[in-house]
C-alpha cells in the first residue's frame, strides 16, 4: 500500500467531536472524580518540583508536597464513600480558590498506587501545574491548567496516530469515540498518555508493516517504543500487528518493528531497576468480600501461579466471565470515580456505533490469516492486563482477579475492531457512525453535568437503586 486514503468530511467532524467532548470534560468535571486522581496529581506534583522518585515512610510511600495542594483533595475536594448525595457548586470552586493562604508548610502525601508508574506518564500533567504556578494560579487552577494540558497531550497524540495510521481510521475514531476515553483524556490521569501512546504505537507499527519505510519512521518507531513501555508495559505486543513475512532479502522492516519493541522492552527493565525494582504494595477491598485486604508481592502470586497454571487458567476465565458486563460498561462510560452510569439506552447505542464504525470499513484488503493474527494480538494483550491485575493488584492466591477496568482495553479496541472490519464500507454504515457517535457523546456531556452539578450522585456503590426502568433507560444513575 503505497498511500493513504483521503480524511472525510465526517471523519473531520468525528474527530472535532472528540476533542470538544474532551475539552468539556477536562472543565465540566469537579477535581478528582476521576478514578485515582488524586493520587495522579500528587505523583505531577512531585516531578513538578523536579524529583522522579517516590520515598517511603513507614508503611506510606510518596513524598513531601505543599499542605495547600494536599488539602485540595483532603479537605475540599474529598473522595471517600459516604453514602450520601454528593453535589459540587461554584461556592465550594471559590472557597478552595481563597483557602491556599491558610495552608503553609509541607506535607507527606500518600500515593502507593502510582508510585511506580515512570515519570513520562506524568511530563504532561506536571508542565501544566508549573504553567499555572508561573501564572500565580491557586492550587486549584494550577490543577485545571494540569488537566488541560493532558488533555491536549492526549488529543495530539491522537491526531498523530489518525495521520499516520495507513487504514482502519474509523476502527480508531470508533475507539476514541467512546466517552470513557474523552473522560478520561480530560482529566490528570495518565490514561491520556497511555491511550494515545497505545493508539501511536499501533499506527506506526502498522505503517512500518504496509507501507514504504524511511528513516523518520524508523526513528519514531524507536522513540514511541521505549515511551508505550514505560506507559504500561503490557501493550507494547500491540506493535507486533505490524509484523509481516519480509517481502525479500533487503527488506528491514520486521527487523526494524523487533528491535524498537526490544528497546521498549529494556527501557521498561532498566526504569523498574532504576526506580528500586520494588513493587509499592497497598490495601484494596476486595470485591469478593468487602473485607480489606494487602495486594500479594509479584513474586508469590507468580509463584502460585507457576504451580498450577490450570487452576490460574479457570481463575482467568470465571473472572473475565463474571466481569464482562461491568467492563462493558466502564469502557463506554461510567464517570465519576466509576461511580455515575449512562442512561442504559446508552449503551445499545454505544454497540450501534461501534458496529458501524466497524461497518464503515478498513480501507485495505486484508487476508484472514492476518485477521487472526491481529485478533492473536488483541487477545494476548489482554490476557496480560488481566495477569498483570492478578499478579500487582489483587490479593494472594485470591479465586479472582481485582482491580482490572473496561478503560484498560481501550488501546486494544482498534486493532480487534480492525481485525474484523470489511474491505469496504457497507452502504448505510457512515451516516449511522457518524449520527450515533454525535448523540452518545451529547448523552455522555448531559450526564456528566446533571450528575455533578444538578441532582448529585451516590458514590457508595456506583450503583444506585431504582424501581423505575423507564427511569433507568433514559436516565443517568443518580436519578434512577
């Protein structure tokens, strides 16, 4: 394949749609009502301030930061579970704006969740909060010119791996329109670098695999390589859907597409040896019973794991049983701190859509036996998120895997949609792409702003009662 196929209008469109969705969210939503932000803040804090490293204090790991930006989560922006009704309003905005003078001194905060993750994940984020430092922001618009950053961050990446992706773009739109991932983009969360590293990594990989190659791609394969590993290690055989017989003697480029995944793979060894090679563990409530539990150390739940593979293998299965239904849920859209659902109508659209954008074509005539290796690879990924989740957050020797959400496979979602999308599109199939995505992501922005700042939510449960199913289809979760 020697170029690639012109933009539609809609797909312009679709794409402007994200990055206004995005954008929405990154202002709309209150501080730290995305899952761990807090703790995402503190770590962009921290290298803000020019230290990498994490340090341990007693059982706590984290390090010293201002009391004022602490006390933005601790006292005014709070996420513990209450039980209760939870809305923000302008008054709690302009009190945390006014009560920076009242906090002076350090701190040490407490963020184990996060205290290993590498410190590209958070570049982003922290020159957002040295911009809104440099502005004589409060801590408060410090951390929204954090978000903001990240979110641009995220939509440029994005961009990148649209323009370079050799075909199968509505695969990747259908992927980032999914509300979740504008969500999450939207917030300080290293989801925005992580998706679209993830997202980055696949189209140049699959531009290495179809197309000519040249030396600047050689060299972006070899960057995005090391920084998809140190985002999250386990999607870095997302790059491996490039991989092809070598058409002659002289052709480099499976040659090129290994040694870029084999730098990724050293950068990820050498970050955790230079970051101590330890592992942070930390105290979860385990969703068997409720009861809190410490996460195993990697090595002993390996260890049990190598025991007895095929009692791992039906733990693997009965959890991906038990839980594909919430994943189905999460990786559409479940806002707050996974605490505030989409109209259920919601989410049959959101299957629409995906359908048609799948339906929309993937603009290349690819054979079966590279359908399933593409299918071989989106499964294998997956398989090592949820071993990951087994093996770093879950209890040990638990019948179960904890921890794993439906966002942990958006990077995977283009490349299974491309794995089964026609050559061309069907005929109805754009229009039907284009019309769902624009309503579910209006959907996701109406329920987004009720939710926080109209009639509130519960955030005991995430999943409120109701005796209405009209009210459950064509209402978000707190007003069930």
């Amino acid at each position: 394949m020697l170029f690639v196929a012109p933009w539609a209008a809609s797909e312009k469109l679709l794409l402007l749609a994200i990055c206004v969705a995005t954008l929405f969210f990154a202002v709309l939503t209150p501080p730290f009502q995305a899952p761990d932000e807090n703790q995402h803040y503190m770590k962009a804090l921290m290298l803000s301030e020019g230290r990498v490293l994490t340090e341990q204090r007693g059982a706590q790991i984290g390090a010293d930061l201002p009391r004022a930006a602490v006390d933005l989560h601790a006292i005014d922006f709070p996420t513990e579970p209450t039980g209760r009704i939870q809305r923000y309003d302008r008054t709690m905005l302009a009190r945390s704006r006014a009560a920076d003078a009242k906090r002076p001194g350090r701190t040490f905060a407490d963020f184990p969740n996060v205290a290993s993750y590498a410190p590209t994940l958070y570049a982003p984020g922290a020159a957002g909060l040295l911009i809104g430092d440099a502005l004589g922001l409060p801590r408060l618009g410090a951390f929204y010119a954090g978000r903001l950053v990240n979110a641009l961050t995220g939509l440029v990446l994005l961009l990148m791996a649209l323009r370079l992706l050799p075909f199968g773009r509505n695969a990747m739109l259908a992927a980032a329109l999914l509300p979740t991932f504008a969500y999450q983009t939207g917030s300080l969360s290293p989801d925005a670098v992580i998706n679209g590293l993830g997202f980055l990594g696949l189209a140049l990989a699959l531009r290495m695999g179809f197309m000519a190659a040249s030396a600047s791609l050689a060299g972006g394969l070899l960057l995005t390589a090391p920084l998809l590993a140190l985002a999250k290690g386990v999607y870095l055989p997302l790059m491996a859907a490039g991989l092809r017989p070598p058409a002659g003697r002289r052709d480099a480029r499976p040659w090129l597409l290994l040694v870029a995944m084999a730098a990724g793979a050293a950068c990820f060894v050498l970050w955790m040896k230079f970051s101590g090679g330890s592992q942070a563990l930390y105290h979860i409530a385990s969703r068997k019973t409720g009861e809190t539990m410490m996460t195993a150390p990697l090595a002993d739940q390996l260890a049990i794991i190598l025991a007895d593979p095929l009692a791992y293998a039906h733990v693997l299965i009965s959890s991906v049983t038990e839980r594909a239904p919430v994943y189905a849920l999460q990786i559409v859209g479940r806002f707050g701190w996974n605490a505030i659902l989409l109209p259920l109508a919601a989410y049959p659209l959101a299957a629409l859509m995906l359908v048609a954008g799948l339906l929309s074509g993937s603009g290349t005539a690819a054979g079966i036996g590279q359908r399933l290796w593409w299918i071989a690879i989106a499964a294998g990924v997956a398989l090592l998120i949820e071993t990951a989740m087994y093996l770093t957050g879950t209890p040990l020797g638990a019948d179960y895997i904890q921890g794993t959400q439906g966002r942990y496979f958006l990077p995977v979602l283009p490349l299974a949609l491309l794995a089964l999308s026609p050559d061309r599109p069907v005929r109805w199939a754009p229009p039907v792409f284009a019309a769902s995505a624009t309503l579910l992501l209006l959907i996701a922005a109406a329920t987004a702003y009720d939710s926080f700042w109209v009639h509130g939510f519960v955030t005991a449960d995430g999943m409120p009662p109701h005796d209405s199913l009209i009210h459950a289809l064509l209402l978000p979760s707190p007003r069930w």
